[in-house]
C-alpha cells in the first residue's frame, strides 16, 4: 500500500493542473487553430458585450486570450493562448502562464481581452520579454447581465482588461500576476 503524503499529494495537483492547463483546447495546432478561435471569441465578445466595439476601435491593439485553463487545489495555476491584434490582423502569437498558493480548490475557464489603449502601452508589452499584468491594468466589468460597465477612470487606463464566458467552479477570474509570453505556435 502507497502513503501518499501532503507534500506529494500538492506535487500531484501541480502537475496535474499544469498537464490539464495545456489541453485547453487551443493545445499546438498552430497558428490557424488559434486565429479561428481568436476570430469566434471576438464574435461572442461583441455580440454578449457591445459595449466592446467601442474599445476596440478606440485600441491600439488588442491581445485575445480565447480559453484560459484555471485550477487550483493550494496550489494553482493558469494556462491559456492566443493572438495579438492590431487591426484585424494578426502580428504575433503569446501564451498567458500564472501560478498561484493559499486556500483554493476548483477549475474554471474563460475568456479574456487585453485592450490596449495607448500606443505606449502596446509598444511597452511588444517590446518586453515578459510581461506581467498588475497594476496598471484596469477591468471593465459586468454588473448587470448583458451591461458592460467601463467607468471613466477606466476609460483613461492604458491597458484594460474584459474576462468573460467564465465557466466552471472557482470563485472570481483574474488576470493579475499573469505572465504574457511571446510563442511561436
């Protein structure tokens, strides 16, 4: 009989939650999957939220994570991928990893986009190595049903972040703390 211990145990969740955060649906099939994905996540954004198409028309660029994977169990992670648009055209590709410990336990998936509106700020996140949302990102947020609510502190914010289409069970969706890596898919 095997003792599993609390240290493998939480070693076990890790892993597990990393394994299931890269079949997130997006997996590597390169560079079309993720487009048409990019294309009917902004679809869903736009028709659910129409507050959106004023974003991003007024945005520099936008980055879209169409299926970010998170899990949890003290030990958590987040996993997603997707396109960075300037216009309607793809320019490049990125991942989104975080890692997370305290009290939680769940999985859930979502929807995000990165609005960038000033050029600085999108030239700022091109041009870095890593980029780690914080900050200096703000949320626009759902308060009633189908209403996008974007304040006018909001609206000033050089990088505003949406999540939507959350489903699953785990208490709030943030992109806080996540790293943003340029990917060749």
């Amino acid at each position: 009989m095997t003792l599993i211990t609390r240290r493998s145990f939480a070693l076990s969740a890790l892993a597990t939650t990393a394994l299931s955060a890269c079949g997130n649906g997006i997996g590597g099939s390169g560079s079309a999957v993720i487009d048409s994905r990019v294309d009917s996540t902004l679809n869903f954004m736009y028709n659910s939220y129409p507050g959106t198409r004023d974003l991003a028309n007024n945005a520099s660029g936008m980055l879209v994570m169409p299926v970010v994977t998170e899990a949890g169990l003290g030990l958590g992670g987040s996993f997603g991928r997707g396109a960075l648009r300037i216009g309607s055209s793809t320019v490049d590709y990125y991942s989104a990893t975080s890692g997370s410990a305290g009290f939680q336990i769940g999985a859930q998936q979502f929807s995000t986009v990165l609005f960038f509106m000033t050029q600085e700020a999108l030239t700022d996140f091109r041009r870095s190595n890593g980029w780690a949302a914080g900050a200096d990102i703000e949320y626009a947020l759902q308060d009633r049903g189908e209403t996008l609510r974007a304040e006018t502190t909001t609206s000033l914010a050089p990088v505003i972040a949406v999540v939507f289409a959350q489903a699953g069970f785990r208490a709030g969706a943030t992109i806080e703390g996540t790293k943003y890596t340029r990917i060749i898919p």
